[in-house]
C-alpha cells in the first residue's frame, strides 16, 4: 500500500542524512570545520541565511547549527526548496558543492551500508 512505501521513503532518507551526517562529522555536534561550518552537517552561515531565506523569515541562528534537531531541519528546507525529488546525487552537490565526486561516493557508499543493514534487520 502507499502508506507503506511512505514509511520506506521516509526511513530511506533518514538513513540518507545519517549517511551525511556520517561523512561529515563522524556525529559530533560539536564539530567546526575551516570554513565556518559546524555541527554534525557542518552548516555554514550561507546554509542559514538560504533556510531562512526560503522560509520568508529568520528562524533559525547560526547557534542551531549545533543542535541536531534544527541541523536536521536546514538540511530537510533546502533539499525540500532546491532538490524536491531528494535525488541523492543532487542531494550531494547542494549540500557539499565544492567537495566534487569523492564526497558524493563517500556519501553514497556509507548510504548502500546502511541501507543494507537496515534491510538485514527487517
């Protein structure tokens, strides 16, 4: 049924940005990178201004990039403005645009483990 393939697709894109979130940070919330990201999806200051800019007002400071919750949600507004089909490969190239092929496959390969184990359990 359709509510099925729902619960798929929503359980398939958490394993997604867990993936990101995975190849990012390693999961620290307290991570800083070099070029002013930080947080476990290592956001930058221009993530936060396009989540707010896109929703039409200023929700969220660049404080929220260290809480998972709200990271979770910068990520989910711009993918869901930009990449409405959350194609992956896409998903990558918004998210890291400079990063090239490697972070895409790294993102990818760590998304097929996942995804794997997840299908393992069921």
């Amino acid at each position: 049924p359709k509510e099925h393939s729902i619960e798929i697709d929503n359980h398939n894109r958490m394993l997604f940005i867990q993936s990101i979130i995975h190849v990012e940070s390693k999961s620290n919330p307290l991570a800083i990178g070099r070029t002013n990201d930080a947080g476990i999806l290592q956001i930058t200051p221009i993530c936060v201004k396009e989540a707010n800019r896109i929703l039409g007002y200023a929700r969220f400071t660049l404080e929220d990039r260290f809480s998972h919750k709200k990271s979770v949600e910068i990520f989910n507004i711009i993918q869901g403005h930009h990449n409405p089909t959350f194609n992956h490969e896409r998903a990558c190239k918004i998210w890291n645009p400079g990063a090239g092929k490697s972070y895409t496959e790294k993102v990818l390969k760590e998304y097929e483990k996942r995804r794997s184990m997840a299908l393992s359990l069921r």
